[in-house]
C-alpha cells in the first residue's frame, strides 16, 4: 500500500495522461497490482535474452552466446549469434504474422457464413467494396445478389491462406517498382499459411543456419501478412461493417458512467465487439437495466477491438494495452469482455479486486479465472444478449465506495481510411501530392504500435507526433499509438494550430487533424495502399516516397512483423525499444544499413522520440531530393 504523495509521484512517472495517472495512483492506494509493478519485480532483466543470443530450440540446450568475443561462442549444435539471433527473430515475427493473419482468417469465415445465412447478426455493409474486391480477383458481379458475390469473394480470400498459384492477390496493389523489389530479392509473398510454417520449419535446429537467408524469409513472411492477412482482414471488417468515414467521439478514462452499466471491450477482432454493440440497443435489456438500478449501457473500447468500434460507430475509447488493468480499477467496470491478443493473462486476478466480471469469448484463449462464453457466429447475438445481461446484473455488486471515474473525456476525431482520405481530397490524391511536392506538407510517417511499461506510457507516442507535426509532417496512426494521441488532443482539427504553417494550412483547409486515425493494428494495412496509390499516381516505388514510420513503445511480435513488412515494402521504421538483435552485429548491420541497399529502407532504434524526429525528418529529406522536390 502507497500513500498518496508517493503515489501520485510514481503514477506521474509511469504515464503521460492525467486519467492514467489518477487511476495508477488509485490502483497502488487499493494495493492492486498491475504491469508497472510486475516490470519492477522483473528486474534486472536477462542480458542474455534482451541482445537476442539464448537459444531454447532443442533438448540439447538451452544454450546461450558468451557477447564479448569469448566462449562459448556456439551452442552446443554449432549455431553462432548470427544464426541464433535471425532464428529469434524470425520467431517472433512468425509469430505476429500468425496473430494478425488468424485474424483475418476469422472475419473471412464469418463473411462466408454471412453470404450463405448461416451467422446472426450480421450482414454485407459495403457493397461497393464487395464489388471492388470481387473484380480483383476476377469475380463475376453482374445480375448476383451481394450474398452470392460474397460467398465467392470470401472464398477466393480464404484460398489466399493456403494457395497453390504462388502468389496473394492484393500484394499485386503494390506498384510495380515495388513489386519488382521483390521479385529480385525473391521474396514475394506466396500465401499466408506457406510462409508462416515454413518459418516454423527454418527455425528448427538443422535447417536454416545462414542469417541472410533466414531474414530474407522474415522479409517474405511479414509481407503475407501485410499484404495478406492483414490486409484481408481489414477489407472483409469493411464489407461487413462498412468502410470508416470521419466521425467525432471521445477517450481515456472519463468515457466511462457512473451511473450505467459500464462494459468494456477489448481486444482485436471486431466479430465480437460488433455484434455487443448491436445487442446493446435491445429495449428488453435496457429495460432490464433499468430495473437494476442503471440509467443506461454503456459500452465502450478498448486497444483494437475498441479502434474498430470507434472508427465505424464512435464509440468512446477508454484506452490502451496498459489502461485495461486501469479500467477495472476505476472500480467501475461490470464486465470487460476480451476475444484475443493484448490481454494480460493476469486480468482476472485484477478483477478479483473489485467486483468486475471478466468474460472470455474465443476458444484459442481460454484464461483462468475468467466466465467463459464462447463467440460462435451463428450464435452471435444470443451471445452478445447473454453477455450484456451478466453486465447488467453485476451493476447492483458495485461498490460506490470503491468508485473513482476521471472526470474529463477528450474530444478526437477518427474515421479516416484509405477511401475517406482519398473522398476529402475531392477523389484524387494529387492535392496531397501538389501539397507534399510545394513543401507545405514535407512527408508523412505513421506512427503505430503498442505500449510498453519500459517507457512512460503515451510519452513517445505523443511527443514523436507533436514533433512531426511541428515540422509539417502529416502523421498517420492506428492502434495504440492513434488511441494515445487522441488522449492527448491531437486527433481534433483544432490540432492544426500545433502543425507547423505548411502542414496547418492544409489540415485548416480541410477541417482535419495533422494526426489522422486510419484505424487497428491491421489497418496498418490501410496506411499500405495510401502509399501504394500514391505510388502509382506518381509511377514511382513505395521506397522512393517521402515517408516513414515509427513504433516508439511497441512490445508485441505483431509489431515486428509490420515494421519489416513497411520496410521490405521501402519505407524507413525507427523502433523506440530496442529489438532482441543486438548480439549479433552482422544481424544489426543487414538490418540497419544494408537493406537500404535492397529495399532502400531500414530499421533503425531510437529511444528518444525528439531524436527520432530528426531521423524521420533527414530520411524524409532525403527521398525528397531524390525525387527533385
């Protein structure tokens, strides 16, 4: 137990919002642990394990690499650091790939079972894009109902997971200097399942021991998912749910009511949130809600389920990755509903504190101590309906004693896919190309990624955005990177006045933010095609454009894998937490410098974002004089 001096000081240095830091100081007083303690009980972390070079692939080891040039200098199958270090990052990239292409897999499935009226609840939204997707891939749309174009469609997605024709159909959106690229470097992605198990396969002792070629392959893999999985789930949620278009809503801590039911739906997959949020508006249950003593429901989200949510509907966003133990202890939550991906596994154990019911809804992860529904989708809005009224019926359980809500929500605007940006600047891109080539808007850089207790939460997220800005670069954001700008108001048009002269004309001009909300993790997607169309309209690659990217407080395998596949696809990345690689200076020097030889793109590390402003900015300058501009 803390007292309140000390700790409103440490809830002042583990995170930038003052809804965060109430709250963190709240949880120590209540002696409940979360994430920043567990850091703290961690330390000192394995040197071994933070520079890459400790191996636990076979029965003979675990092995590590002595990492000052004595011994041992192998494992005992002969591996050096160079093959350990690209075998673990491999690894962890499969790894994300897998998470977001499982995804992707699953909105492809409930699409099909939609298209043939086997799921409840839901139904085709976007039929423009339907129609779009279906001619991609050669699909006949004349005189068919969109249930009979979707069947087809979704099929011929799911195919792209094990497919036999060597290649994933919306990889062929990439320009053709990009495309090119690859071809030479052979590392054109050949479907999503192929690459991520053969990855599984390189790693195993006896294969892949060649570090080049292993990363080669990661390059490969990360594309499947970029360009794959990803990219598929965010075009199926579209069809689905219907595209993104801009829209007003609000975030952190405050969203949620003192005096409702109070739901929180974190996660990733929107199958689930979606059909909450529908239930949601039952008069029965709202009646029931009622009769418990509540003036209403209310929802809100949570990291990328809650993105999904708030970029098609507006609902309020409560947080990030490091809020969920945070909601829960606002004492205010009757039910977090959780489907995958980003969950502590020790959310229960929180929830034990107060009276919050944590249910779990997906069959791949089960977590103890946790009420276990699962999201079936022909049973979807039962299930939704069941969900909602074990909410309903723990709100007489809270305890207002224990209640602590923030009392300030900010304000934010998203909604800005690909085709909203494209529809503001009158259905071409050659007013942002006119801005970009004039030097009022000098480039742009997409900011995405995870929080990590390592740094303070949201700092560099949101300094790295106000710097760019600042220096009329226009910043593109999804997953917990967009969430933590939006608590800290720059996702308003009012924003503008931050932006340098150049970027905040054009984002006045427009009614816009200078930091846009393009959506989840795998809408990073999203921030793919902006480029890969501008590409086209110029005739030039992805790596010749004047952007970058950045994951300043990332920390989970699927941010390895989009930051490789934006750089195998030309654009520059700069990682705020250092990757596992540094025990292998040639693993460090590929990935760092010589890829720029191949992709001209790299990776680099940065810890501070005011410092990784400058290396945004200098590579910027750089494609710019490339180009003539």
């Amino acid at each position: 137990m803390y007292d309140a001096f000390r700790s409103k000081r440490l809830a002042e240095q583990r995170a930038l919002d003052a809804a965060d830091q109430e709250i963190i100081a709240k949880a120590l007083e209540d002696g409940v642990e979360t994430a920043w303690d567990r850091f703290i009980d961690q330390q000192p972390q394995c040197g071994f394990g933070q520079l890459g070079i400790c191996c636990n692939r076979c029965a003979m080891g675990p092995c590590r690499i002595e990492p000052f040039g004595k011994k041992p200098d192998r494992g005992v199958c002969g591996a050096t650091a160079d093959t350990i270090v690209a075998r673990n990052l491999l690894d962890d990239l499969s790894t994300g790939a897998a998470a977001h292409s499982d995804h992707g897999r699953e909105v492809l499935e409930v699409l099909l079972e939609t298209a043939v009226g086997k799921s409840q609840g839901y139904q085709i939204t976007d039929e423009t894009k339907l129609k779009a997707i279906a001619a991609e891939y050669g699909i006949n749309t004349e005189n068919r109902k969109k249930e009979e174009i979707a069947e087809d469609v979704a099929r011929a997605m799911l195919e792209e997971y094990g497919t036999l024709k060597n290649r994933i159909q919306m990889a062929e959106r990439a320009p053709e200097k990009t495309k090119d690229t690859w071809k030479r470097l052979g590392i054109v992605p050949r479907s999503v399942d192929r690459e991520i198990v053969e990855s599984m396969h390189r790693i195993h002792m006896g294969v892949g021991a060649d570090y080049v070629n292993i990363l080669l392959h990661a390059m490969r893999t990360s594309l499947a998912d970029g360009w794959g999985g990803s990219m598929m789930a965010t075009e199926g949620s579209d069809i689905l749910f219907g595209t993104p278009a801009p829209l007003r809503s609000r975030a952190n801590l405050a969203t949620l009511k003192q005096d409702m039911v109070n739901i929180v739906l974190h996660g990733h997959n929107p199958i689930l949130s979606e059909m909450i949020v529908k239930a949601a508006d039952d008069p029965q249950l709202k009646e029931r809600a009622a009769g418990k003593g509540a003036k209403g429901i209310n929802i809100v989200g949570m990291c990328c389920t809650g993105n999904e949510l708030l970029m098609r509907h507006g609902i309020p966003i409560a947080g990030t990755f490091l809020d969920q133990e945070l909601a829960i202890a606002t004492g205010a939550v009757e039910v977090m509903v959780v489907d995958y991906q980003c969950i502590f596994p020790s959310i229960a154990q929180t929830a034990a504190c107060y009276h919050t019911r944590v249910v779990s809804t997906s069959q791949k992860a089960k977590i103890p101590g946790t009420t276990y529904l699962e999201f079936r989708p022909e049973t979807a809005l039962d299930t939704a309906r069941e969900i909602i009224t074990v909410a309903i019926d723990n709100f007489p359980n809270r305890n207002p004693g224990r209640v602590r809500i923030p009392q300030k929500p900010v304000d934010l605007m998203a909604g800005f896919s690909e085709e909203a940006i494209r529809k503001a600047l009158g259905g071409t891109y050659k007013p942002l190309i006119d801005a970009i080539v004039g030097g009022r808007i000098r480039g742009a850089v997409g900011i995405v990624g995870c929080n990590n207790p390592k740094i303070k939460q949201d700092y560099g997220h949101v300094t790295l955005a106000k710097e760019l800005i600042k220096r009329d670069i226009l910043v593109l954001e999804t997953g917990c990177a967009a969430i933590a700008c939006g608590k800290a108001g720059l996702l308003v048009p009012e924003a503008a006045d931050l932006a340098g002269d150049g970027l905040g004309s054009v984002c006045k001009a427009l009614g816009i933010p200078p930091v846009l909300h393009m959506g989840s993790c795998v809408d990073c997607s999203r921030i793919l095609m902006l480029a890969a169309n501008i590409a086209k309209e110029l005739g030039v690659g992805i790596g010749d454009l004047p952007i970058g990217g950045a994951a300043p407080e990332w920390y989970s395998q699927k941010a390895i894998s989009i930051g490789t596949y934006f750089v195998s696809s030309g654009v520059y990345v700069v990682l705020g937490i250092p990757p596992k690689i540094f025990g292998s200076p040639n693993v460090t020097s590929l990935l760092a410098a010589q890829l720029t030889d191949l992709v001209n793109a790299s990776f680099a590390v940065e810890p501070d974002p005011v410092k990784a402003a400058d290396l945004l900015e200098a590579e910027i300058d750089r494609k710019r004089k490339a180009l003539g501009i």
